[in-house]
C-alpha cells in the first residue's frame, strides 16, 4: 500500500510549464506530482501573461527569482543553478508541447506531457528520437490508467480469463459542448481552433484515452486497418469535429469501434470500454471507477471491487486505502506520477532491466495516439474509407 514515502529515497526538483491560475489542469498535475513526496515543485512558467504567472507562482510558494517569464527563460536559468529543476511537466496547448518538450530534452530534463505530444508522427517520432538520444523520458498523462481496475484487466486478460478477444467496444461520450460553450468559455475556444489543437478535436481530446486504456488492457493486440467518420454537429467547429466514430480491425482478427462524442446530451462523462473474449467480458465505466464487471455467459455477473485481497497483485500495488473506500481520478494521477519517478530515477541510474518490465504511459504511447489521429483524420477527409495502420 502507498504511504506517501518518496519512492527514490528523495524529492526531484521539479517545475511546470504552464497549469496557471486559468488552467483546468494545472492543479492535478501539482496535487499528483506532489501528493507522496516524489517531485517538490521549485520553478515554473505558469502562464502566457508573465505578470500573471510570477503572481501565480508566488502564490503556489515558489521563490520569485523562479516564476520565470516564458519556457526558454526557464530552462536557461535552471541549468545554471546547482539546485536547478530535473523534470518538468508541460501543461500548455497543444499546439506548444513540440517546441516545448523538445527544448526540455535537449535542456537534460525529463518530461511529463499533456497529451497529444504534437500534431504529427514525425514530430512525435523526433521526441522518440530525442528521448533515447538524451537519456531523459517523457511521461503522457493518460490520466485514467492510474486506476487500479484498469491493471486488474490487463493481468484477467493476460491470464486468459476471457478466451481469444473478439469484440473491443470503446466510447467517451460527454454532452457538455453540445452548443457552442467556446463562445463563453476561454478555456474551451482554444480547444475547438484548429491552430491550436490541430486536425482533430475529439478524437484527440478525448478518444486518445480510451484507446490508451484498451492498449493499456490488451498490450499484445495491434490495430490492422480502421474507418472513421466525423461530424461538427456545432458547425462553427468544422473542420473540427465535435462526434466520431471509429472502426478497428486487429491482427488477432478482433473488431473494436470507437465513439468520441461532445454532444452525447445529458452525459456526464461516458466513458467506457467493454473487451468481449471467447469466453467472458469485462468493462469498466471511469463514473464508477473502483469497480470492474466480469461476466461469464450463464453465470451470475461479477464486480470485483478495488483494494481487495482477491486482485491481482499488479492492480494492488497502487492502493491508498484499503478497500471499500472509494479512489478516484487524483489518486490515479498521483499513481502515474510515481510510476514517472520510478522511471526517471531509473533512466538516470541506466536501469535498462528495470525499465523492460516497467509500465508507465511513455513516449511510445505519446507517438501512437498521434498516429492515430493521423489516420482517424485521413479516413473521414477521403470519406470515411478504411486505411491501413
């Protein structure tokens, strides 16, 4: 059971690029990183505004000589200090985290990045490249796989409690964008410009989650071919799309599909994953997280519950609590930001037979969902053709 000892004997400096007072996200990045002692949060460029980050940072209790005005500044000045930053985490748009976490690497930090990386796989395929060439990482925070169920899957699977998978059915369908919130919302518009966000809205906003955690469960299933067709139901959104659905063929012979929607009206979240094999299924919805339903045909449905002796001791290793209180998406958080720690510190000690059998959501993960949003985009703009992976 965590409890909240730092895992490398130690706190590693640490400092943010962006997450500021106007961020959604910025506030999970600091509680995750800092919640059991790994990271201790020294030096940041908290916003675009720089009068606003310095006030900002001062707030969080950061010295001020360290509420730096932009990302170059930062890491400039870090590097010259003897207590400067190690790792930092980038919690800017998206059209920023390129630039950003290349300079990051090439300063000699390691990096914890927003998702998605960039825009394209050559972008992706270069921080790739820049990872191994600098012996640093670069964690991607598919938040939701922090959950213990989700692990429980995985080693269900593995151990074949559900046959040959056939049938993978995705979806993270919410309603709150079902009108044009961008037009009030800072935080929103930005999300829906295509200079900022790229080719996609919801297939990278939200479906890069979803298909994080099948691959998460199934790490031994390979996308062959896929279709996707994409509306902007919001028209002012185009050529952004607001609703998508996905159509999968793996090379076991297995079909998934893939519904990412902001405008399933009434919704509160929606997302789920249901992975049906030969012989039984199991899903598991993010609105209940701590519980995973198993169901064998002609047998009474199963929810086995988190933090109980009768799991499977990889999804154990993350409880906080024992079992019957409920955890949710802070603590998953902070379980991904142990996991960074663990293979930082790993990384820098040139751990290599720790790091082969050590999950994290790592830049290889970053570069597939870019991928796939690649070829979700070529698909739907040829008119919904199915393209090979």
């Amino acid at each position: 059971m965590i409890i909240g000892i730092p895992v490398i004997g130690r706190s590693l400096r640490w400092g943010m690029i962006g997450g500021g007072a106007t961020s959604q996200i910025g506030y999970i990045h600091r509680s995750a990183a800092q919640r059991d002692g790994n990271f201790t949060l020294l030096a940041g460029a908290f916003d675009s505004d720089a009068a606003r980050g310095q006030a900002f940072g001062l707030a969080l209790g950061v010295a001020p000589d360290r509420c730096y005005p932009d990302y170059q500044t930062l890491f400039a000045a870090e590097a010259g200090r003897e207590d400067g930053i190690e790792a930092v985490s980038v919690a800017t748009p998206n059209h920023t985290h390129f630039a950003i976490c290349c300079a990051a690497l090439n300063a000699g930090l390691h990096v914890v990045c927003e998702k998605p990386l960039c825009f394209t796989s050559e972008e992706a395929q270069e921080l790739a490249r820049l990872c191994q060439q600098q012996q640093k990482i670069v964690g991607v925070t598919y938040g939701y796989a922090g959950h213990q169920m989700i692990h429980q899957a995985r080693a269900m699977i593995a151990g074949g409690a559900l046959g040959d998978i056939r049938v993978v059915n995705m979806q993270f369908a919410h309603g709150f964008h079902h009108e044009a919130v961008e037009l009030q919302n800072e935080s929103t518009r930005w999300r829906v410009n295509p200079a900022y966000v790229g080719p996609s809205y919801v297939l990278g906003d939200l479906a890069t989650h979803t298909l994080f955690l099948a691959k998460t469960m199934m790490p031994q299933l390979t996308i062959k071919r896929l279709l996707c067709n994409r509306q902007s139901f919001v028209t002012s959104r185009a050529p952004l799309e607001d609703n998508a659905f996905v159509m999968m063929e793996y090379d076991n012979g297995a079909v998934g599909t893939l519904w990412a929607s902001a405008v399933n009206c009434g919704s509160m979240h929606g997302q789920k994953i249901r992975i049906i094999g030969a012989r039984a299924s199991l899903e598991w919805w993010d609105e209940q997280p701590n519980q995973l339903r198993y169901e064998v045909q002609g047998e009474p449905v199963r929810i086995l519950e988190r933090g109980m002796d009768y799991l499977h001791s990889g999804a154990r290793e993350d409880d906080r609590i024992g079992g019957g209180h409920p955890e949710g998406l802070f603590e998953a958080w902070s379980n991904l930001y142990r996991r960074f720690a663990l293979a930082m510190a790993a990384t820098d000690r040139g751990d290599k037979a720790f790091l082969a059998d050590f999950w994290y959501p790592d830049v290889h993960a970053g570069v597939t969902g870019v991928y796939w949003i690649e070829r979700c985009v070529a698909s739907a703009d040829a008119g919904a053709e199915w393209v090979s992976w």
